[in-house]
C-alpha cells in the first residue's frame, strides 16, 4: 500500500526588511522620511511595521512603494489575519446620535 504523501504547502515568505528599505529607498523614500511625512512624532514610528503587525503603518509604506500591503506581508494577510472591516452604516445612527438617520428615526 503505497499511501502518496503530498508536499506541504510553505507558507507565505514576508519581504526581509532589508528588501523593503531597499524598496523604499528605490521609489525615493525612508523609514524615517515616511514617517515625518505623515506627521508621527517619533521618525522611527514605522520600523514597528517591519517586525509586527500595524495595519495602518504596512499601507503607508507599501504606498510609497507602490504596491500592495499583502504583497509585502503575505503572511500576516492570510486567513488568520484579517484586515479591519469598515463601520456597519446601519449602526451610524446608533452611535452617531446627531446624524440624520437618528433624528429621522427619532422624529
């Protein structure tokens, strides 16, 4: 009984950070231009990107880049990671209670 055994499927490589300065470097910019562009108080603000998760800071640089976040971080944009949804517009009027649809509802 020869049981076919098949090959994991390797999980998807992040960018090394040295790739992604050199990107950033290619397209004109670094860690610490990027940062003081948008205004962070600290310039090493968006090193914390290249070692952990931060949404936010992994769209400002693969922007400046030109390319996708998932791109860059494959793996932290798998099934386990998922991105944050955008308000429910049902619930505007709930928690915004001097929005139109409140007033609409209260009236």
């Amino acid at each position: 009984m020869n049981k076919q055994i098949e090959p994991k499927k390797a999980a998807p490589e992040n960018w090394h950070r040295a790739d992604i300065v050199a990107a950033l470097h290619k397209a004109g910019w670094s860690l610490r231009k990027l940062a003081i562009h948008h205004d962070y108080s600290s310039p090493t603000t968006l090193a914390h990107a290249l070692d952990r998760p931060w949404p936010k800071g992994e769209r400002l640089i693969a922007a400046a880049i030109g390319i996708d976040p998932a791109t860059i971080w494959p793996a932290r944009y798998t099934q386990n990671y998922t991105q944050p949804k955008a308000k429910d517009s049902t619930l505007q009027g709930v928690l915004n209670p001097r929005s139109k649809q409140c007033k609409s509802q209260a009236a």
